[in-house]
C-alpha cells in the first residue's frame, strides 16, 4: 500500500486517496508515502463520493477478487468517476 500513489505524485502531481484492507500497510502508506490512505475494504466503496475523481486506478487487488465481486467492484468504481474520466 502506498508505492503507487508515491510515484503517482511524483511523475504525475497526482493526488491520491489509497484504500487498504490491512490496517498495518494503512499505518506503514502513511507514514512513507504520498497520498491520503484509509483502512477499509475495497469491495465497499459506498463512502466515496460520486463523480469525484479524474482517475480510478486499482492494482492488483481486484484480480484477488471472485468474479461476481470484481464486477462489483468495476461498477463502484466507474461510478467514483467525473464525466470524462479514466479507469485503469
């Protein structure tokens, strides 16, 4: 948790928000990296705001994921999205 988000800043000027499962990799991101973390399972998403972001970005967590779940997931998250913006 934390190393995207750090390079994100640092090649892009990204501003990101990292969401973590294991609270020990939230404390060691927030100590270390970039960003804003939150200790919170992935596969809710519901406390994000709505067309809030320019970019989604999930690295490989969502391949960790059942089937049915990944395509939750992927909706939450383009849902996360302003108009226009990318999911990678």
């Amino acid at each position: 948790c934390g190393h995207k988000l750090s390079w994100a800043k640092m090649l892009f000027d990204v501003d990101g928000i990292g969401v973590e499962i294991q609270e020990p990799a939230v404390r060691w991101a927030q100590r270390h990296s970039a960003g804003k973390f939150c200790h919170g399972d992935g596969r809710n998403l519901t406390w994000l705001p709505e067309a809030t972001f320019d970019h989604v970005v999930s690295y490989a967590s969502i391949y960790h994921l059942e089937k049915d779940e990944q395509c939750s997931v992927g909706i939450q998250l383009v849902r996360k999205l302003k108009i226009g913006g990318r999911a990678f």
